[in-house]
C-alpha cells in the first residue's frame, strides 16, 4: 500500500474492496489473497438473495454456477505470492484462521506453534460470534518480546489490539496476553516494552496514544490530539526503524512529527507545521530526513532532504524532481539510495533510483509493460536492508515479486514468466487515451485477452472512482481473471478527481470542479466504442462508494451509453448528505465536494450532478445496488431513496410511453447485506456469494450466454 493512499484518509468514501486500507506499513493481504489462502472459513447463514423484494431471484441459477466456478478459481490462486508474512530475528509469524501462528527459523522442520488464538482473545462474543474474527495487521516489538495484532470482526466496525508477551525457546509456553486496546487502528512499537497507537472513534481517528509495559504494570498516556474533525493520525516506523512518526494529514495538507526511538524521552519533533496545500512524506538515513513532499513545479511531488536536527521546511533542499507529466506513487529509502516508483505520462511504472551518496547519479528502470499495480513489501525487523521487495499485478495478471538491488542496479524476478505458469494466456494491457470536453486526454487501461482489433462484440465492463485523488484499484482479482478469459474487456477509465496524473489530476475536479469527471467518463466510452472496443449494449459500468457519483451521473445524462450498472456501497444523495451536519463525514467532505449550505456556488455545481437529484422519467440501462445495513459512511437509506425514486421514474417512463416504441423495462434491483459495513463481507462464503451475483447480473442483463465450464484436461 502506497503511503499517497495513506493521505486519502480513512474516513473518506474509499473501498478498497473488501477490506480497509489505511497505511503503506501494512502486512494485510489483498482480499481475493485473504480469502484464497484461509483454511478456516466460517459461512454465516444470512444470505444475500432473501432481502425482501429485492428482485435477484432472476439471476439465482446462474448465480450459483458461477459461484462454483468462483470457488474454483480462489482455490486455483491460492498459492501466488504475498507480503503476509512478518518475519523476526528467530521466527517467521503468520495467520491461520484461528490465529497467528509463528515458526522458528533455527530449526529445518519449521514447526509451528500458536501465538494467539481468535477464540480467547474474543471472549463474551457467541461461539459464531468468535469464529468471524480475523487478523488485520501484526506488529513485532524490536527483540520479539511483544507481538501486537489487531483483529476485527463483520459484526463489529471497530477493531481491537491485543499484545502477547513471547517466549522463547521451543517449545512455546503457553502465550500470555498482557493487554486488550478497543478500537485500535494503527500501531507500531518504539521500543520492546513502549507501543504508540490511534484510536477509532467513529469514522475519525485523531488521537495518538503510548501504552507503557513494566514490570510492575502498565501505563497508557496521550501523546498527540488533533482539534481539527478533517485531519486522520496515524503512526509509522521509517525502514530503518530509527524514526516512529504521527502522521496527521488532511486531504490537502499534512503535518509529521517524529520520535527518536533510540532517544530515552521519546518525546515528537516536529518536522513542519500544516500550510495549506502542503502533503510530505518522512523516511530517515543517516541523520538526514529525506521527505516527499509537495513542493516540485505545480505542487507535484518532488523529494527534498533536511538535516535531522533542523527539519523546518526552511531547510529542506531539492534532491530530485521528476521529469514534467511523471507522478510519483512511492517513495523508500534502501540501503544508500533513494527508490521511488513512479507513473510516467504513457502510463506504465517505472522505478526511478537516486544515489543518496551521490544524488547526481539517478537510474531509471522499466518494469513490464503489463504492470498496472504495485504492493511494496513491509520492511520485517531481520529483512535486508538494502533490497527493496515488491509484487506486481494488473487485472489479469496474478502477483509476481520482484526484487532490486538498487547497489547493483539489478532488477530480478522472484519467480521468472517460466516458473509461474498462470499468468501464461497473451493477456494484453493497452493503454489508450480518450479525448475530453475540454480538450484534456483522459487515459484508460484496457486488459483484454482477444486483439485489439477483435474486441468489437466484446462484452465491456467499465470501472471508474475518480475522487479523493486515489488511484483506481486495478490489482490482481481471480473474478477478473475469469471474465478476461471469457472474452470479456476490462476498461478502467482514470478520470480527473483521482490521482493517476498526479495531484493536478486531482484537483481539477474538485468541489465546483467535479461535473468534469463526469464528463472525462463518457468521452472515454465514446472513444472505446468509436475505437472498435465492444458497444452500447454489450458495455456495463461497475463502481464502488464515490465512484458511483459519475457513473451515476452519467445515467441520468447519459443513459443510452450503457446496458447495466454494478454498484457497490454507492455514494448517490451528495446534496442531501453534504446539507446534514449531523451525518459522519459531512464536515470533513466538504474539502472534497463542497458545501452547499453555506456556498450557492457549491449548491448549484452539486445539483447539476447529483444522481438522487437529477433521476428523470427515461430509459435507464438494468442497475444492481449493494448496500450493507451497518455502513456508516454511505447510509442505507440514502440508498434506499435513490433506489425507490429511480424505480418509479421507471415506471412513469414505461406508463407514458408508446407500445411500438417500447424497449425491455431496466430491472432496479437492490441487494442489501445485513450487519455488513463499508468494505463488504468478511466472510469468504458471503464475499463469494455477493461476486457470483453480481457476474450473474452482468451476464443475464447484457444478454450473454451463460460462461462454459472449462473441460477438464485428461492425463
């Protein structure tokens, strides 16, 4: 995870589907990972297809075949690599679904032994209860004396710390856990006995805290408080685990101060106050503070160093500047050299090297041409320190690791195209650019498997975010794989109001700014159509939380563009949620939307794109809405009223419309997940179940034959 994403705070209207994503420290998994490599499931007995009136029975059948398929299809991945591991100087750690479990690294056989069990740490819940309770994240104090996990249930948003004292050697007493924080999101630990962690509260996190373990007891002391409700903490190790720093940004400036863990006090420095339109990144080498910030030529981000002792913007020196239209995505310091993954202005990923010794000396490295993501791996306390680790993916692409020895200047797969056969099948990644209004070019990746110049009867499906300046999600995903191998398109439109073209991408579609992305949306479906790619009614459009504004903008301008619509935990009412002080969010999203209240301006750029606002008696392409009871961050009865509102426009379309002209009336379905929050399940039955009815839906609403199940090769 990117620390860039880290700045789009958790508080925003950001799925990363289905799982929170908060900070680039971070040992989590990727949920498609997650679910694949759990040997312990629990399938909770609610399902999606009994919500009242819902109108999914349809698609029941073959929801159910591709749900085996689904299955098969984890299963098949189950083995790709991940960065889940936490490795420590004596023992390698790892969760199983009932708990972490570690192994010595001295002894051949890797025996495991248990250190933490879900089931105890848990205690009050119901027996079901105990079973949906999963590891987030790990934390191994500097000499592995403590371990800190948080684990979090489906039925409960906020998560828990629990800390276990270790022992050593083999075989392992039985492991005793010294204390239980509430509503813990991130942690890491100072020393072995000091811990610094954020607290959750509601849908923001602003306090920092210190949880001392003596002998004699323990204490928990406040360390930092931020007053302002749009700035989100958080805490981080540097690589080199010198320097703990309290992160506290806003969507549009940041403010770092750090913690020398080697020093006795352990008391924050502050780096630089919070000025507008200033977000900065710190790592640490050699008593000098090498920062990302801000600061490059049209407030992009460029890297700066200062002197440890005088961190104050005044002191902070350019030490390199990326080449004009090269956003930069990632920054680490390894070994002696600053490493930075970047974006350049045809799309692909590069890494670019700077010699920190030497910062004259800059090399540039092209990764394959198929990347579209990146995952860095977290640096564990016995990892070298001088090779920086990372996996690679794209939509059809499975992770594959990598690594660079930036010394040598050597870029090594871990694996190599010959020794990992699933990503064998000619899948192509064709970057496009589509020509907007206003004459800006919007790119698109498009992963297809069929030439370019075959895709004509392809069946399309169309993904968009375009908010908070967050990159589009265009990781490895097994249901992804699938469609790909059925012939399926996959376009990922990057329109303005994320971040694949740096900060400027942006903030050109903020606030009074935003009908752009609506635009930038349908003049990329109009390239894809007018350039041979699929057509009107072979294309859907899938979106998650804030992404559904411009697609569901577009159906209201634009509904002829499209055959159906995926939606996921949509953000549909923005006038009336930025109007309700009362609701979670709406003070903080005001930076990003407006404020219609208090601003005609605002109110007025809201109303002309608002899809509860603008709902019209028309012809609208079939629409699927996931929405989960316990979101707090989009409401279900937002969705609810848009749903009710477009159902009806519907039926007065239909009602005034002549016989001879009528089409196929849309189906407006609604799937609502009970005791499910922002992310989607937790649970891999349920995950699966929601996966297969949503391929259902775009199958049966654009027509399609049903997939055909591949014939098994005999021996």
């Amino acid at each position: 995870m990117t620390f860039l994403t880290s700045l789009v705070r958790a508080s925003a209207r950001v799925v990363a589907a289905p799982q929170l994503r908060l900070q680039r420290f971070s040992c989590k998994r990727p949920a498609w990972v997650r679910f694949a490599q759990r040997r312990h499931v629990s399938v909770a007995s609610d399902s999606s297809t009994n919500t009242p009136n819902s109108g999914l029975q349809r698609y029941e059948p073959l929801k159910r075949d591709l749900e085996r398929r689904l299955r098969a299809a984890y299963k098949r991945f189950s083995n790709v690599p991940d960065h889940s591991l936490v490795v420590g100087q004596q023992h390698v750690y790892f969760v199983e679904g009932d708990g972490i479990y570690r192994a010595d690294k001295r002894h051949g056989e890797r025996k495991s032994e248990q250190v933490l069990n879900l089931e105890l740490v848990v205690e009050g819940d119901t027996a079901e209860q105990r079973r949906q309770w999963t590891v987030q994240r790990i934390r191994l104090s500097p000499q592995e004396k403590h371990l800190a996990a948080t684990v979090k249930s489906r039925h409960c948003t906020e998560p828990r710390c629990v800390v276990v004292k270790l022992r050593d050697p083999l075989p392992l007493e039985a492991p005793r856990t010294v204390f239980t924080l509430q509503k813990v999101l991130s942690f890491e630990w100072a020393t072995d006995e000091v811990l610094f962690y954020t607290t959750l509260e509601g849908l923001s996190c602003r306090r920092v805290f210190r949880l001392d373990l003596t002998t004699s007891g323990s204490k928990i002391s406040s360390v930092h408080e931020e007053a302002r409700p749009d700035v989100f903490a958080e805490v981080a190790l540097t690589r080199d685990r010198r320097l703990l720093s309290i992160n506290s940004s806003s969507r549009s400036a940041s403010e770092v101060r750090l913690v020398d863990v080697t020093a006795p006090s352990l008391e924050p420095l502050l780096v630089q106050p919070r000025r507008p339109d200033l977000l900065y990144h710190v790592e640490h080498w050699r008593e000098r503070l090498i920062i990302l910030a801000s600061t490059g030529p049209g407030q992009e981000y460029q890297v700066v160093q200062a002197p440890l002792s005088e961190p104050y913007m005044t002191s902070w020196v350019p030490l390199f500047t990326p080449e004009p239209g090269t956003t930069i995505k990632d920054m680490d310091v390894v070994g002696n050299h600053c490493v930075l993954v970047a974006r350049v202005p045809a799309g692909e990923l590069v890494l670019t090297t700077v010699s920190l010794t030497n910062p004259e000396e800059v090399r540039s490295t092209q990764l394959p041409p198929w990347a579209c993501a990146f995952q860095v791996k977290r640096c564990s306390i016995a990892d070298r320190q001088d090779v920086f680790e990372f996996l690679l993916s794209s939509p059809a692409h499975s992770p594959v690791p990598y690594c660079l020895y930036p010394e040598e200047g050597i870029l090594m797969s871990g694996t190599g195209d010959k020794s990992f056969p699933e990503n064998r099948g000619n899948y192509s990644t064709t970057r496009l650019e589509a020509p907007s209004e206003d004459g800006s070019s919007v790119p698109i990746t498009l992963v297809h498997k069929a030439p370019l110049q075959a895709l004509q009867g392809a069946p399309l499906l169309v993904h968009v975010y375009g908010a908070y300046g967050r990159d589009l999600d265009m990781e490895f995903h097994p249901e992804k794989r699938l469609l790909v191998d059925e012939g399926w398109a996959l376009a990922y439109c990057h329109i303005r109001g994320g971040g694949e073209r740096g900060l400027a991408w942006h903030r050109e579609a903020r606030v009074e700014r935003k009908p752009r992305g609506v635009d930038d949306l349908a003049a990329c479906l109009l390239f894809l159509f007018s350039s041979g790619v699929s057509s009107p009614s072979l294309a859907a459009l899938t979106a998650c939380s804030a992404g559904a504004v411009p697609v569901g903008a577009l159906c209201n301008s634009r509904p002829h563009l499209m055959r159906a619509v995926s939606l996921q935990a949509p953000f549909l009412d923005v006038l009336g949620t930025l109007q309700d002080p009362s609701l979670p969010l709406t003070l903080e999203d005001r930076e990003e939307w407006g404020d219609p209240a208090a601003n005609p301006q605002h109110r007025l750029a809201i109303s002309s794109y608002c899809p509860l606002s603008n709902i019209a008696a028309q012809r609208y392409p079939s629409i699927m809405l996931t929405a989960y009871s316990a979101d707090a961050r989009v409401p279900l009865p937002g969705v609810l009223r848009y749903t009710e509102k477009l159902k009806e426009a519907v039926r007065t379309h239909g009602a005034t419309t002549a016989k001879s002209e009528c089409e196929p009336t849309p189906n407006i379905v609604v799937n609502i997940q009970p005791g499910t929050d922002h992310q989607g399940p937790q649970d891999f039955g349920l995950f699966v179940e929601q996966e297969a009815l949503q391929l259902a839906f775009l199958h049966a609403e654009l027509g399609l034959d049903p997939p055909r199940t591949p014939r098994r090769r005999r021996r």
